[in-house]
C-alpha cells in the first residue's frame, strides 16, 4: 500500500487541477454583459496583469540570490542538493496559484455582475465558481508539488523516508518567501488605492466608491485582485504544504515511519475529493438575507467537513489501526476550524450584534468607531487562542502523547492537516468575495440598475464575512503549523548536535530570543501599515490632482486618468513590500548569528505566540470596520452619506490595512521565519552564538 498511495496522492492533485479547469472555460463560456462592463472588466485584468509581471520581475531577483546562497550551502554539505531545486519549485507554483486565481477572478467579475441582472442565485454561482478555480488550483499545485518531490526521492532516487522529509521539510522556504510578497506587495496595492478611492471620493467629493468620476477607482477594483485573490491564494498554498510537509517530518521524529508520513498527504487528498463533491451544494433564493446567504456556503463547508472527517477515519483505521486516537487529533483540528471561521463572522458580519453595535458607535463621531473597533479585535482574540489551546491539548492526548511526547507532536500536526483538509472549497468561498466586490463596482460604472447593485452589494457584504473568516481559518491554521515546525527545528538541531539545546527560560539567549520573536509581528506590522500609508498618500495627492484640473471631471462630461493611479500603486507597492519581506528572511539568520540556536527557538515561540494574537485582532477589526460601514450603506443608522456614514468610512480606511494587508501577512510571517530556521539550522548550530550562547 506504501507504494499505492503515493502515486494516488498524486493523481488526486492532477483531479484537482483538471476539475479547476473544467470550471475555469465554464465560467470563461458565460457572456460578460454589455459593452461598456467587458470594457471596464478588460482594464482591471490588464492592470492587474501588469503589476504580477512586475511583481514576478522583482521577486525573481530574490528567488536568483537565494537559488545560489542555497547551492553555495548544498555543495558545503550544510543542506541536501535537492533543496536549491525545490526552494525554486516551490515559489514557482505557488506564484502560478495566485496568477491562475487571478486570472479567473478577473474573467469572473463582469461575469458576476451579468448574471446578478439575472437574479442573486445566478450571481453567487459564477463568482462562487471561479472561487472554486482558485481553492482547487491552490490544493492541486500544492498537493502535486509534494507528491511529485515525494515520488522522485522514494522512487528514483531511492532515499530513505528519513532523508526524504529532512529534505522535503525545507522545501516550503520557497512558498513561504513567495507568499510573503505576494501578500505584502498586493495588499499594499489594494488598500492604498482603496484608502485613496474612499477618503478623496466618498469623504471629501461625495460620490460613490466605485463611481467612474473616480480616478482610483479602476485601481481599487485591480487591487481586490492582487491582494484578495493573487496575494492570498499564495499565502493558503503555503500554509495547506506547510502543514503537510511539517507533520511528515514530526511522523519521523515519533517513529512512525512511513505510514506516517503518508497519512497527511493521504487526508489532504480526500479532503480534495469531498470539496469537489460539496460544491455542487451551494446555491440560494431570490431576495436571501446575508444569514441566508451564509447559511447556503456553510452548506458547503459543513458538508465538506462531514465528509472528510468519515474518510479520514477510514484512512487512519487502514493505514495506522494501532494509532486510532489520531482521528481523534484530526477532529480537533477539523473542529477548530470551523469553531473559529464561525466566531470570526460573529465579530465581523453584519448579521450579529458586535458589527451593528460597531455601526452605532458612528453616531459620536469617527474617533469613537476607530476605538470600539480596536476594542472589538482585542477581544475577539479570545476565543481563538482559547479553541487552538483546547485543539492542542486534545490533539497532543488523543495521539497518545502521555506515553510518546514526540507522537503527541505529531498529533499536533495532524490537528493542522485536519484543519486544511477541506481548503479546497473554504478558500473558494474566500476568493469568491473579491469577485463579488468587483462585480458591484462593474455595475455601479457600467450604469446597471438599482436591483443589480443591491445584489452585488449583498454579495459584496458576504464576501467581506467569508474573506474574514478565510482569514481566520487562515491564521488558526499557521498557529498549529508554525508550532510543528518549531519542533521540526529543534528535532533538526539535534539530529546535529544533541548537546546544542538548552531551553530553560531562565537561559539568557532563549529569553532575549523570546523578546525579539515577540516583537517581530509588531514591527512587520508597523513596516507593512506604514507602506500604505506611504502609497495611499500618493493616490490621495493624484486624485486630488486630477479633481482639480481635469475640467467637467465631477460634472460627469469629462474622463478620469486611471492608468495614473493604478501605476502610482503598482510602483509603490513593489518598492515597498521588499523591507518588510526581508525582516522575514533575514530575523531568523541574524538572531541564530547572534543568540545560537537557543535563542532562535525563544525567536519562534514570540513570534507565534504574540503575531497569532495580533493577526486575529487586526483581521477582525478590519473585518467590522469595513462591515459596519456597509451596515450603515444598507439604511440603518441614518444611511449613506450622513455623518455616520462618513465617520464608518473613516474607521473602514483604518481597518483596511489592518484586515487585508498587515494581519494576513503576520501569518506568513511566523512559518517563514520557522521554515528558514530550519533551511540555517545546520550554518547556526556550526557558527551561531558568536561563541557565548
């Protein structure tokens, strides 16, 4: 069976991509409407078309740099001679994840806005299929990424499994690094453009964000695409491989062997089968309330889940009958999940009393909303840490981690794996709200009628809960892997020099350690949240611009210069996006440099522990702020365009680096830094502590 299940694995992920295909020319068959919406549909694909080249310019000098530190590394016996190769595999597809998402998402959003002129349930199914596209090519490349490495070392190269995964472990550097600057390059595309469209548009001229008279606003609706759906399918496809390679490496820690090994990537392959059996759930009626409308993607999901949880634990009894308890660890993380995508609507939908009470709060003013909206990120931290500690604990004793410490670990793993399992439609139910947000503002440029509008909106605001939920799914998930691949560094150290470690945390390299790691977040997000800053206030001077000097621009009887400002963006995020990213890279190298590799571990723990409590806290946030504003836009609290509605557009620009471009990008942050820790650890042990730690 050993034998069998590779080569299934594989041909799973093959099913995957061929079944994203199939929908990616189905969608592609749909008529994009009039005239004028596939005109508007054609210049957001081709700016977001150009800003990826660019983009992909720009990192391939990164990916060139590293390529070659990484053989220089592989020829001194430091790394093995296929990690260079996979460094560049990795990057690569999960650089294609994010283009073919993109490129679906901004065939779809025309698409979307045609078939809402037809009625709700036409438009949520086209923009919930090319969702489909993005959460079916992120598993497919990631699952056939690992399994093809996987084939090739057992098969032909004929390595043991131990070496396979000490290799393979290192090969999510790639994914990471390039996720790092696909989130941070496209979100800080997408809000600064955003920030610019709604504090000059909405605030000062009073027009609709998406009204044409807005220069910004071609940019606003590129940067949905960049940085919801091209940087976010990148971020998932690093954590789904993440968190299969890390408790493949901890199944050989705990003695598992094979089997071991091959039981994550044999549930992530069911778990691609049973999203592409759910999909076909998703539907709803005419006039459906956003509960409504929740309820018919959690019918997705939720029968995802059912499935995957019956065919994980078939798997297990077939594959490991004397490990049953690790079903269990499975369910813990499959439960967490859900428990958190459920808590994160709770504090970001509309639909519930913290988002509404958020939108009364608009009533006194813009500086009140910013502050109960902090407040309302802060406190949804709670239970998120509360269910990943309860996942933990469960996870760690269901895989009998009273008598095998190191089994438990790789219960803990499992908890991941299992949380990810179904990421093929939870992340379709994410994209498919950028493709929503894009379709309202198609109709609201093109000129559609009143009801078109009013369902894109409510789509739109669905789509706000669902990205807000992927995002905390997202983060749950980067907690448990980022905790395996901690112990996968210290089972590394170890394998050379067993004496390296000293944990106490009394140990002064572990504490300082400690320290900076908590720190990290902290800055990344200063960096990031700054970087917008930095660009939004160069969209804010240019549409200003062109208000004032473009005669008849706001009168309607003259055209606005979008190209500007989507280059404005498009250069300033590339310029900004490196900084942050290299703090990423370079933390781990300098700290293992300085402090040893005890000082490293401390590193990891902060940054896991504070950027988990940050990330949920800045994602809900963002989450509500931008949820309340809708809330106001939809009639209550005195509508659109009153003093509410201006002070909620205010706490909206503040939430929108928080919820799309720094909390997302923390997640990231914490595995990078664990998985180049682990790619240094052989150079940190040998030279790192400057010879005092």
């Amino acid at each position: 069976m050993e034998n069998f299940i590779p080569f299934f694995v594989l041909l799973t992920a093959i099913l995957a991509l061929l079944f994203a295909t199939y929908k990616f020319f189905a969608v592609r068959k749909l008529p994009e409407g009039t005239e004028q919406m596939a005109s508007i549909s054609a210049k957001i694909r081709s700016g977001a078309m150009a800003y990826l080249k660019r983009q992909y310019k720009t990192v391939g000098i990164f990916f060139a740099v590293m390529f070659v530190l990484l053989v220089i590394l592989a020829t001194f016996g430091f790394l093995s001679p296929f990690v260079p190769v996979a460094f560049l595999t990795g990057g690569f597809f999960s650089g294609l994840s994010g283009f073919i998402g993109m490129k679906i998402a901004t065939y779809a959003n025309s698409r979307t806005a045609n078939g809402a002129m037809k009625g709700l349930n036409q438009g949520l199914k086209i923009a919930f299929s090319s969702g489909t596209v993005m959460g079916m090519t992120v598993v497919g490349l990631g699952l056939f990424d690992i399994s093809l490495w996987f084939v090739l070392l057992k098969f032909v190269f004929k390595l043991p499994i131990d070496e396979i995964m000490s290799a393979m472990i290192m090969f999510g550097m790639g994914a990471s690094s390039m996720a790092l600057f696909a989130r941070v390059g496209g979100g800080i595309f997408t809000k600064a453009a955003d920030v610019g469209a709604d504090l000059v548009g909405k605030v000062e001229a009073g027009i609709p964000e998406d009204d044409p008279r807005n220069p910004a606003c071609i940019a606003d609706n590129v940067g949905d695409n960049v940085g919801d759906v091209a940087g976010m399918g990148a971020d998932l496809y690093e954590s789904y491989v993440g968190s299969i390679l890390s408790c493949g490496a901890l199944a050989i820690a705990a003695g598992l062997g094979i089997n071991g090994v091959l039981l994550p990537m044999l549930i992530a392959a069911l778990g691609i089968i049973s999203s592409i059996v759910s999909s076909f759930f998703v539907s709803t009626k005419e006039g459906a309330t956003q509960k409504m409308l929740l309820g018919s993607l959690r019918k997705g999901t939720y029968t995802a889940a059912v499935i995957s949880a019956i065919a994980s634990f078939i798997t297990i009894k077939l594959l490991m009958p004397q490990n049953i308890g690790l079903f269990g660890s499975v369910m813990s993380g499959l439960i967490a999940g859900v428990l958190i995508g459920y808590f994160t609507e709770y504090y970001t939908s509309d639909s519930y009393k913290p988002t509404q009470k958020l939108s009364e709060s608009s009533e006194t003013g813009a500086a009140t909303i910013i502050i109960d909206g902090i407040a309302l990120g802060m406190k949804s931290t709670a239970i998120p840490v509360i269910v990943v500690g309860i996942s933990i604990i469960l996870s760690f004793f269901f895989a009998d981690g009273i008598n095998s410490f190191k089994s438990g670990l790789y219960g803990v793993g499992l908890s991941a794996v299992g949380m990810l399992a179904t990421l093929g439609i939870t992340l379709a139910t994410d994209a498919y709200g950028p493709v929503a947000d894009n379709a309202g503002g198609i109709a609201e440029m093109s000129g559609l009628p009143e009801e078109v509008r009013e369902r894109t909106d409510a789509l739109d605001s669905l789509g706000n809960t669902t990205a807000a939920t992927g995002k905390g799914f997202a983060i749950g998930s980067a907690a448990l892997t980022a905790l395996a691949l901690i112990v996968s560094y210290t089972d590394a150290v170890e394998k050379i020099n067993p004496a390296a470690l000293n944990l106490n945390i009394t140990n002064p390299a572990t504490l300082i350690g400690l320290f900076v790691g908590a720190m990290l977040p902290f800055l990344f997000s200063a960096m990031t949240m700054q970087a917008v800053g930095r660009a939004a206030h160069k969209i804010v001077v240019e549409v200003r611009r062109q208000f004032r000097e473009i005669a008849g621009l706001l009168d309607g009887n003259a055209d606005a210069d979008y190209e500007t400002c989507v280059d404005i963006c498009t250069k300033s995020s590339l310029k900004e996006m490196i900084a942050p990213a290299s703090l990423g890279v370079l933390s781990p190298i300098i700290v293992g440099l300085v402090l040893g590799c005890n000082g490293v571990v401390g590193m990891l723990a902060g940054a896991l522990v504070s950027g988990f409590a940050l990330a949920v806290m800045m994602s809900n946030s963002g989450g509500a702020w931008d949820n309340a504003k809708k809330y106001i836009e939809a009639g209550h609290s005195n509508g659109k365009g009153s003093e509410n509605h201006k002070a909620a557009v205010v706490g909206d620009t503040v939430g929108d680096p928080f919820k799309d471009t720094s909390g997302p990008s923390v997640n990231i942050l914490i595995k990078l830094l664990s998985i180049v820790s682990i790619v240094f650890a052989s150079v940190v042990v040998t030279y790192g502590g400057l010879g005092i730690f």
